[in-house]
C-alpha cells in the first residue's frame, strides 16, 4: 500500500484501489455471491397453489381471446344481431372476470424458502450429463496435452528458429477465425454427410453418425482449445536450459528419461496451467455442443444451465447448476496444483 | 579409474560453408591434464563438442582409448561434460544429481545413494546431499557438477570454462582442487579456457588455437617461452613487439633492423637476412638500465606512466611511436616521474625473432 504511493503517488493509487475494488469486488466476488444466493432459495406456494395460478393465468387467456372476438363484432355494420352478439360475449367476459377475482381471492403469496433442494433436483438423468461432460473434458483434456507436448517440444528445443517461428505462426493463424467459424468447419467436416463420411464411402464403408454419436463434440473441442494447451507448455519449455538437455545425455539418459526426469519436471507449471485451462474451457462451452449436435445427441451440462435459466425461467435450479460446474472447475484447478506440485506462484510467472 | 588418450586424425567440423575446424591432428595422451586455449569464436566448443559426441565431426576420425567414436552418440562415449553454466538438474537433490548417471544406468536406489555420498564426501559436501542445487554456493554447485561428472567413471572429462564464473579466490582455489582430482583419479582431462592463467598452471599441455586451427601445442612452458608464432606470442602473455627486417644471421642469433634502432635476438625459427620479421620481449624480461655505459639492445625511451598489479607493476615508456611495457616487481622500490628519460634493455636470450604474422587481437 505504501509502496504503491510511493510509486505512483496519491491519485494514481486511488484509481489503483477503485479499479482492482470493482474487478475483485463487482466482477467476480459479487457475481458469485449472488449466484450462490440464488441457488439457495426457491419460490414456494402453498397446497394447491400452483394449480389455482395456473387455472388464473388460463382465465386470463379466455378473456384475452373473447375481446378479440369482440372487437371484429364491433368493427361489423350495427344491426340487432351484432348487438345481440355483442351483449352476449360482454356478459362472458364480465363471468369470466368475476371467476377469477374468486380464485385470486384463495391465491396465496408465493414464499421465498431456503433449502439446497435446488441441488438436489439434479435427477439421475442430469446427474449422467453432468458426469458426461466432466469425464469428456477430462478427455479433451488428456488428448490436447498429448497432443501438445511432443508439438511444443519441437518448436521449443528441436526446431531451427526459423522454422520454428512458422510453426507458430502455422498454429496461430487459425485461431485469427472466428470460433464458430472453426466449430462450422468440423461440423461440414463430420457431417453424415459430410466430408468424412464421403472419404469412408470411398472406402465401401457404412457412414457413421459422428455428430449423433457425439464424437463430433469431442473432435472439434480439441481442435478448438487445443493453443490454450501448446503455448503455457511452450512457454515453460523454452526457459528451460538446453545445456540440462545434454548434460542429461552426457550422463546416459535416452529419450524417455530425459523427458520423465529433466523436461516434464520444468514444464510442470506449463502444463498445469495448460489443463486448467482447456478443461475449463470445455467443461464450460456452449457453443461447440450446441453447433456440432443441435439437439441430435445428449446436450452437454452448459446447455442444460442455458435452459434452466432462460427456457423454463428457473433461475434459482440454474443458478445450483452453474454452481455445481464451477466447483467441479475450482476442485479441479486444486487437484492439478496438487497433482503437479505447482504452487499458485509458479502459475503466475 | 583410468584414463584413455584421445586422438584426432585430420577432423574437420563444418556447418554449411563456414568452417569451425579445419583438418587437425592431435594426439592427448593417457591421463593428461590438456587444455586447449583460444579467444572466443575460435573453435575450441566446437572442438569440446565434437569430443564429447554433441557433434559428428565433418571429415576425419576421432578415436578416443583407441576405439572410433563415429556415429557414437554422447551418451555411450566414455566421456563425461562439465558445462560452462554447469546445467545441474534444479529441481533434484545434491546427491539425486551426482546419481543421475547412475540411475540411467540402472542401478538401484540404495546403491546409488550410497555411491553418491561416497563421491561427495570426496569434493566435502556430504553435509549438502538432500539441498537443491539453488541452496548451495559458487564453489559448492561446482563441486557438485564435478562429482556428476565423476560417477560415470569416465575415462576422458571434458570441462567447457567451469570456473568462469567464480571470483578470483574461489577460481584459484578450484584451479587446485581440479589438478588435485585429476592426478588422484588419473583420468584425462580436456580443459578449454580463454583464460591463460587457467591453461597455464593447470595442464600439462596446452594447445593454442585460433579460427579454428591449433597454432601451437606444447607444455605451458613451451608455449610461454618459446611461442611458435606471433598469434602465440601475442596471445599467451604480453609482449613487446618490435617490426623489421633481418640484416644478418649469425650462431643462432639474427639482427634486426627496425625504425629505432638494431636488436639482437635468438633465431629459433632460422630466418634469413631480408626477411620481414617481429621481434617479441616479454614485459618481465624487459630492463631499465641504471648503468652509464650503453648496454646491448638499448632503447632510448620517455617514462610514461606506471599501473599497479599488486605483485608487480606494469611500466609504460616510448620511444619514437613504439610502446613499451616493463614489469617490475614491487621489490625493486625505484619510481620514476612522466618524462623522464630511460634507457631500457634486454638481453638477446631474452628476445626471438620469427616471421611476420597475424597477431591475436587482445
């Protein structure tokens, strides 16, 4: 605090405080805390509640639809007939009216109660998708550091500079296209049919339902994050002195060990964050499911918060969901810290 | 442990069109202490690569113990790489480290633990085995590379400037230390230095080398006091360096005609009357005349200026356009003031003519 001012002088360290103040305080902690909240609490009714707003709310569409009625009578040429009409549908409506003000009579306040019932309303089935799409992103995950790891070793240590650079940049230009634009490309990839499948039937075989099956989901997510994976990986790899490499060598180490006991070791904190991030990414993506499936296979956990939230208006049982996931995503951050012997320091640099 | 010699017959390295070494023949005996000697870019890594397996060389053979070591990777030669930085493993143990080549080579965890300790408590860092490299000092993390370097058993080690980076103490120190494990362990050593001082009180040999050739290969004595070349000269030492032609030759001895005056000096390198040539005086060899009479190969010089060494004192005196350096010991107790007139000299032993040369640049 006080080396702040001094660095950077009395206003400077003001707009300092604001600006980290509104970031930990307005964009991460307070956000959360009301989600929490949220998923703490439900609206509830009393006996029979739900049936009486319901039969309300059908009353009300009744009168919606006798006034229109109503009004095409009125638009007509006057004649007894159309009065005749007219009284008749007044005289519903007035009924009608009366019917509902005796229901909205009995109606009771809903009550805000406080219960983890939010959580639990997770059934069997939502319970497997939710389980699905964390073992599917520890997937994504396990096949994007294989992946990566033999690539970033290559452009870190073996290959000459030049090339190196142009593998880089080989890997980045991709990721300058729009997400969805990288999603589509796989979708017309895989598609029944799509370019796979008319590569397979050259071949004599059966199309396969890559999108239905939900391989497709899994293809194009590692396509989509896999950068997220090379380049903390790079990163750590590049510090790492050549001359540990060939003193490992000198001393008799082949491949593996020199790998097991000298570049994995340095490359730790690279690889944790790495996983981090491409399992957060995927146990937290809504677009790759929803293109590359549209509703053929089983949805991922993301799209059933999506629904939760705006398509049967639940926030509370969504807010639980969304909860549930960022725990998972937290425990796992831990579980990598541990597991990899990273401390939050070595992540930062 | 015993140690194998080392002999390179006509081998070259070349990366695409430049040349790191040319052909060169060279021959380190069984159990020396050889250094090889040279400014930076000269070849010497290269060379110390090639040795330790890092580089195949170009043309040539290279047999080390009497056994070709083409196509032989760095990992089966019977050499062992101490690294200028060191390259320890930072995130192992002192003693996981000095086990490291014996792991590799399968032994079993108690008894490379123990074969640790042992090597350790041979360089006295027993006390150290369970800290990591970053725990320890200058001198200690030295230690440690050495008794990797060690476990292997290597017949040849090869050490690539190991104690650049530790101050004057410590390096003096590990100079002796060094000397100390190879004549106890018998093992040979190749030793590569920009450092003189280095090269010349450790090795038995020493090998000059400049843009990728050996200009000169002798014991420490030999390249000092007989230099082969005027890069030697130059490079190995200080020198002064006077330029001319031979006027005569005569019991061994040559005549040299230079812009301020004639000098005698040894003709080792049998030059011919009218040859151009260069005549070099070590700074130490150089004296100042206190007697009246004119001494053989006197310069008439104006006293410059005169920098403190510690053990000696480097004089500075011109004559004409040409500098000249004394050393003096600071036993002597005479000083002098800027402009005062002197008259150096030095004895015909003392000095050597050889043909004209590239001279090193430092």
């Amino acid at each position: 605090m006080r080396s702040l001012r001094r660095s950077f002088g009395g206003p400077m360290t003001a707009v300092i405080l604001l600006l980290a103040g509104t970031w930990i305080f307005g964009l991460i902690a307070g956000p959360q805390l009301i989600m929490i909240e949220q998923s703490l609490w439900r609206m509830e009714q009393g006996e029979g509640g739900a049936e009486i707003s319901a039969r309300i709310d059908r009353l009300y569409n009744q009168i919606d639809i006798l006034s229109f009625d109503k009004m095409d009578i009125e638009d007509k040429p006057a004649s007894a007939e159309r009065d005749a009409t007219l009284a008749e549908f007044t005289g519903k409506i007035d009924a009608l009216t009366v019917e509902i003000a005796v229901l909205e009579a009995t109606e009771t306040t809903p009550r805000k109660v406080y219960s983890i019932d939010n959580y639990r309303l997770m059934g069997s089935a939502h319970l497997a998708i939710f389980a699905k799409t964390v073992i599917a992103s520890l997937g994504v995950t396990a096949i994007a550091f294989f992946v990566c790891y033999p690539m970033a070793y290559t452009v870190a240590k073996l290959a000459p500079p030049r090339r190196a650079a142009l593998i880089l940049l080989a890997l980045t230009v991709p990721y300058a296209i729009n997400e969805l634009l990288r999603i589509f490309a796989w979708q017309m990839i895989l598609n029944y049919n799509g370019l796979a499948n008319a590569m397979l039937g050259v071949f004599g075989f059966e199309p396969v339902p890559f999108l239905e099956s939900g391989t497709g989901v899994f293809v194009a997510m590692v396509y989509a994050y896999i950068l997220f994976m090379v380049f903390p990986i790079y990163n750590t790899i590049e510090t790492l002195d050549t001359n540990q490499i060939e003193a490992a060598k000198d001393l008799g180490a082949g491949t593996w060990s020199i790998h097991t006991k000298v570049v994995l070791p340095h490359a730790r904190p690279g690889i944790a964050v790495g996983c981090i991030m491409t399992f957060m990414l995927s146990a937290g993506s809504y677009a790759v499911p929803y293109i590359m499936t549209r509703g053929t296979a089983d949805p991922w956990f993301t799209q059933l918060i999506y629904n939760k939230f705006f398509e049967s208006t639940n926030w509370n049982v969504g807010a639980a969901y969304a909860f549930t996931l960022l725990a998972v995503c937290v425990v796992f951050i831990f579980l990598m810290m541990k597991l990899l012997k990273v401390r939050l320091q070595d992540i930062a640099k | 442990m015993r140690g194998k010699d080392i002999v390179l017959k006509q081998a070259s390295v070349k990366f695409d069109d430049f040349t790191a070494v040319h052909p060169l023949d060279l021959t380190i005996e069984a159990g020396e202490f050889f250094s090889i000697l040279g400014p930076s870019g000269c070849g010497k890594t290269t060379l110390l690569r090639m040795l330790s397996g890092f580089l195949q060389q170009t043309t040539g053979d290279l047999l080390i113990g009497g056994e070709s070591m083409a196509g032989i990777g760095p990992s089966n030669r019977p050499t062992s790489l101490i690294f200028q930085n060191l390259a320890l493993f930072p995130l192992m143990t002192v003693w996981e480290n000095v086990a490291f080549g014996l792991h590799m080579r399968g032994w079993s965890k108690p008894k490379r633990q123990a074969r640790a300790l042992e090597l350790l408590e041979t360089v006295a860092l027993s006390e150290q085995a369970l800290k990591t490299p970053g725990q320890l000092s200058g001198g200690q993390r030295q230690r440690v590379a050495i008794a990797r370097a060690l476990a292997v058993e290597p017949a040849v080690l090869l050490l690539d400037e190991p104690l650049s980076a530790l101050d004057l103490k410590l390096r003096q120190h590990m100079r002796a230390e060094l000397k100390q494990i190879q004549k106890t362990t018998g093992i040979t050593f190749v030793y590569i230095t920009h450092d003189q001082g280095e090269a010349l009180t450790m090795s038995d040999r020493v090998a000059v080398m400049n843009k990728g050739r050996i200009e000169q290969v002798g014991t420490s004595d030999q390249v000092y006091g007989e230099p082969a070349n005027p890069f030697v000269a130059t490079f190995v030492g200080e020198a002064n360096l006077l330029r001319g032609q031979i006027a005569q030759v005569a019991d061994g001895y040559a005549t040299l005609d230079s812009p301020i005056g004639q000098f005698r000096a040894r003709n080792s390198h049998s030059l011919k009357p009218g040859d151009k040539a260069m005549l070099f005086v070590r700074p130490e060899r150089m004296q100042i005349s206190t007697l009246t009479s004119k001494p053989e190969n006197a310069i008439e010089a104006v006293f410059q200026r005169r920098d403190l060494e510690g053990p000696f004192s480097n004089l500075y005196a011109r004559s004409g356009a040409q500098e000249f350096a004394i050393h003096q010991t600071n036993t002597e107790g005479v000083s002098y003031a800027a402009s005062d007139r002197l008259t150096l000299g030095f004895s015909p032993d003392a000095a050597v003519v050889m043909a004209e040369g590239a001279l090193s640049d430092a």
